[in-house]
C-alpha cells in the first residue's frame, strides 16, 4: 500500500510568480521524460518484476520517491502560478515588458485547472502510457531508466538556466542533484546485471543462435559520405564482451534482393497497372 506524507521531500519556495515558467516547468512533469514517466515506469517494473527480490525493493523505493518529485512540481507550478488571471493576460498585452512574461501563460492553467498543474506537456499535450518502459528484463529496463533520467536531468538543467528566481533554482538543484544519483543507481545496477549475464539483451538468446549471422554482429557498415566513423572503438575494437573484433566495411554491398511484391485484388480498389506488374 501507499501512505502520503504531508511534508514535501524537499522544500519548494519560490521568490515571486511566473506563469511563463511554469508552462515551460509542465515539460519536466508531464512530458515524456518528466517525473510522471519515471514514476510510473519504475512503479510498473516493480509491480511486474520476478526473481530477486532487491531488485523489486529498489525499483519500488525509487518509483515512490517519484510520486513526491511529481508533488514537488505540482506545487512548484501552482506557486509560479499565484495570482495569474485572464484580466492579467489581457493588461500584458498592452506592455511588452510583462508581456514576454504574462503573454507566455499556458491558457489551460487558467481554464482548466484553475491555477493549478496538469498532467501534460509545456505544449498542452497529454500525458501518454506509451511514454514507459517496462518489459519484464531487467537489464534492458535498467538502460532504459538510465535514458530516462540522462534526458530528464538535462532538461531540469536547462530550465534551471531559464530563470534567476533563487527559490525555483533551489528545488531545481535538488531535483538534479537526485537524478544525479539516480544516473549512478542505475549504472550500478546495469553493471552487476552485466557481470552476471553479459552485456548483450536478451542474455537468454546466444550469439551460437544466430548461427550463419554471426559475423554481421561485429560489422560496422559505412553508410554515409566520410570515414571519420571508421576511427572509432565500435568500428576498430573488440566487442565489450570479448566474443569478437570489429570490421569497418568502408563500401558495404547489398546482400537481399529486390522486393517483388504481389500485386493485391482488384476487390482492394487500388490503383495497380497489372499489365506491368513484374510479376509477369
């Protein structure tokens, strides 16, 4: 079960309200790398995790912390949004000075939620489902938690560059800070699953599968104008797990062939010459 705290994990207190900011805050609460994606993707890992139980216990402790960083912003934006009314927006549009603040208000915090965050975008789009990763193997839902928070801390950092205002910077601060560690976190459970079933995902489908494939998993295929990609790790190296070398093919040939396809019924109302089908 859950149990909600009153007290926010970190302080939230900024200087003075800025609609502007807080449209552009929705971005790290409801887009798709916010705190709404991570919380729900590291939630539905846990929910749905098997086998060690550690890992389930961390997925579900960091997964609740983001149900707070998700408060955090909620309360951040309805602050930046204090005392924002349309009469304000109209008087903006008459000073360019408040305009470049006022104008930029995000019309839903007004009609919508009436001062208050929303489950969406900078731009007004919806939260989306689709937005999480949670696919049952642990090492490839642990890269993908260590995408998410490398986007997510990245653009906390942008925004932090975005305002002066020391009280919104210092929630921005922590909120770095954590997903600094949660970058660590991850890297070191990403290095453990490593060490105990290889690099590659899925562990569970060896490379000796792959049978008369095999030597396309070492080639790097040149397939743009230059050869500066020839000169690094990936093209002249060994693979990370040691099971082969490299091969830079600076002019790749084409192994398929042409595709031929049938041309459909003409119960499908479609266009199709059949007089010059190739299939002739």
């Amino acid at each position: 079960m859950f149990r909600h705290q009153k007290q926010l994990q970190f302080e939230v207190k900024v200087d003075r309200p800025d609609p502007m900011l807080a449209r552009q805050v929705q971005e790290v609460l409801g887009g798709q790398f916010g705190e709404m994606t991570v919380m729900m993707q590291y939630l539905f890992q846990g929910f749905n995790c098997r086998g060690e139980e550690k890992y389930k216990d961390m997925l579900m402790d960091i997964g609740t912390e983001e149900i707070g960083h998700v408060e955090m912003l909620c309360s951040l934006i309805c602050q930046l949004l204090d005392g924002a009314s349309p009469e304000d927006q109209a008087e903006a549009a008459k000073d360019p000075a408040i305009a470049a603040i006022m104008g930029g208000i995000n019309p839903q915090h007004l009609l919508v939620s009436g001062l208050g965050a929303l489950p969406t975008n900078a731009n007004g789009v919806p939260w989306n489902g689709a937005f999480i990763v949670a696919s049952g193997n642990l090492l490839a839902d642990m890269r993908s938690n260590l995408h998410a928070e490398s986007q997510g801390r990245l653009q906390v950092a942008r925004l932090y560059h975005m305002t002066t205002d020391e009280g919104v910077r210092a929630t921005f601060r922590k909120m770095l800070a954590r997903d600094r560690y949660h970058q660590y976190q991850w890297m070191a459970a990403i290095a453990e699953l490593e060490e105990k079933n290889g690099v590659v995902v899925p562990a569970s489908f060896p490379a000796e599968a792959e049978k008369e494939a095999q030597p396309q998993a070492y080639e790097f295929w040149n397939l743009s104008e230059g050869r500066e990609s020839s000169e690094g790790l990936w093209a002249t190296g060994s693979a990370p797990d040691g099971s082969g070398d490299f091969v830079y093919i600076e002019e790749p040939i084409a192994k398929g062939q042409v595709p031929n396809p049938s041309i459909p019924s003409e119960k499908l109302h479609h266009d199709l010459d059949i007089t010059k089908s190739l299939n002739k």
